[in-house]
C-alpha cells in the first residue's frame, strides 16, 4: 500500500467545454482599473477557493482511470479495481482517491508488475509525488506484516476522550450489561 499526492491537483484539472468563470483580482494585484471600475479576471484552471475546482479535478482524473482499464465502484465512486493478466499471472490494483491523495494497493510489486505499468504512466500524465508507504488515512492507522493489514484507532479514539471527556468517562456511561439483547443470533 502507498500514497501518491497530486502536486497542486487542482490546478490540473480542467474547466468544462465553454464554461468561463471570472474572479476579483488575487491580493497583490491591482483591484481598480484606470477608469475606477473593479478589475476582475478570467480563471483559465480551476484554482483553490474556487466552488467547482474539486468537481473539476475530479472529472479530470476520473476519464482517466476508466480509459486505463479501472472499474468505477459502485458504492463508493472514489474507489476503483483493475484486474489484468501479467505475464501469466492475474494482479489487482485497487485505488482510493480522496481530494488530492491517491491510496493504491497492489497484488505484485516490481519490474514489469501491473502497479509498475500504472505508477509510470500515472507520473507521465499527471505531476504526482510517491508519499511512500501507507501508515495512516482518515484517523485510521494502518500497519502491515507478511500477511496482513492491520488497522487501529487507538490514537484517535485517545484524542477523542482527551478533548470530550477530560476527566474520564463518567459513570452514568457505565453499563453493567451488553448494549444488545442476550438472544442475539450466533454468526
């Protein structure tokens, strides 16, 4: 599992077909024209600030990936699969896209390896820099060994306590049952 960020994604994306959008001038820049009218601008890219740059973004990057073979999830459209056949040998590479992060996991590492393949036209198209190994996305940290993943909130949930219940947990929270019924079905 590694992290891929976007460099300035949004500034990567593109404005739709005949959509022109202006602002007022950035600081720095004279805000006045000479005939006392304000100065305004017309954005050529998608910027920060602006309502639509993540959409923009978003249907830039998204094309993409579905012209390079990835499936689209259908319950979560920030998600997307690919399965090939390299070499003789089937490799999955999933991908989870979140702003300007790309989180990828990969059945096969290496030279001539799908996720290989995809890393090197993913830095020919777009200007990305490799974060290195995943250890943590969304509050959620993430440990691996030899054959599995492991995730914990530990951290978080700590953070949690700490700035809501700075005096402990108080004792009308304590339960001396379940939360659920005793009849509960046994999986």
């Amino acid at each position: 599992m590694r992290r891929w960020d976007f460099v300035a994604a949004y500034l990567q994306g593109e404005l739709q077909p005949g959509e022109v959008v202006y602002c007022h001038a950035p600081p720095g820049y004279a805000t006045l024209g000479a005939d006392g009218r304000p100065c305004i601008c017309r954005v050529d890219k998608p910027i920060y600030g602006m309502a639509q740059a993540g959409r923009r973004w978003q249907r830039s990057l998204f094309p993409w990936l579905k012209e390079w073979g990835f499936e689209q999830c259908k319950s979560d459209p920030c998600v997307f699969t690919i399965t090939r056949d390299m070499s003789g040998v089937s490799q999955r590479l999933v991908l989870g896209c979140y702003v300007d992060d790309l989180f990828t996991l990969y059945s096969h590492d290496g030279p001539g390896s799908l996720y290989e393949s995809f890393t090197t036209d993913l830095a020919a198209r777009w200007n990305v820099e490799d974060e290195g190994p995943v250890s943590d996305l969304l509050n959620v940290d993430i440990t691996t060994d030899a054959d599995s993943v492991i995730l914990k909130q530990e951290k978080y949930i700590s953070h949690l306590v700490e700035t809501y219940l700075p005096d402990g947990v108080p004792l009308s929270f304590h339960k001396t049952q379940a939360p659920a019924a005793e009849n509960l079905p046994a999986l």
